[in-house]
C-alpha cells in the first residue's frame, strides 16, 4: 500500500462509507459483501506477496505409485522443484521428468 497511495486513500473511503467516518468498530466479515474493492485488494496483495512460502517441502511417508510414476518413502521435494520439473516437461514434450536436483 506504501507505493499506492491512491488505492490506500479510495479503500479507506471505501471503508468508512460502510462503517462510518466515526465508527468504533472495525470491519467484519459481515462486511465483506459491501466492500469487493476490498476483498480484491486483499487478494491481489495475498497474490503478490504470499504471507507463508509456498516451498514448504514435503515428505512422503510411504512407497506411491501416482499416475504410474512409483514415489518412494522419504522421498522430499518442495512445491518449486515439483514445478520446474512440470514445466521442463511441459517444455521439452517428454513424460519422463528430468532430475533437476
């Protein structure tokens, strides 16, 4: 929002119109559906700036079969590298994902 300042300034009118220029309370929830600019800035910015990494690795915890790709126990790999895998085969028209580690 600091380098908006037109899109802070119109959201808190936004906002006021809804509770009051005076108000004492804070927005809710119950407020949502009067306030979509709002509700679109917060996504826009959620998507823009994540506020958790999405590269939390994960770990299986079994042998898999998936799609028959076979997936084998303790195998970990974050959200980013199953993506470049994807796009590399996307990219390059194989089925068989490149090691990219």
């Amino acid at each position: 929002m600091a380098t908006h300042p037109d899109i802070q300034k119109k959201a808190k009118g936004l906002i006021n119109d809804v509770i009051g220029h005076h108000a004492a309370r804070l927005p809710s929830l119950d407020d949502r559906k009067q306030l979509p600019y709002i509700d679109a800035i917060i996504r826009e910015t959620l998507r823009w700036r994540q506020v958790a990494p999405l590269g939390v690795p994960h770990t299986t915890t079994e042998d898999d079969v998936y799609k028959g790709y076979f997936i084998p126990k303790g195998k970990s790999e974050s959200r980013f590298h199953t993506l470049v895998k994807l796009l590399l085969t996307l990219l390059l028209g194989t089925t068989v994902l490149p090691n990219v580690m």
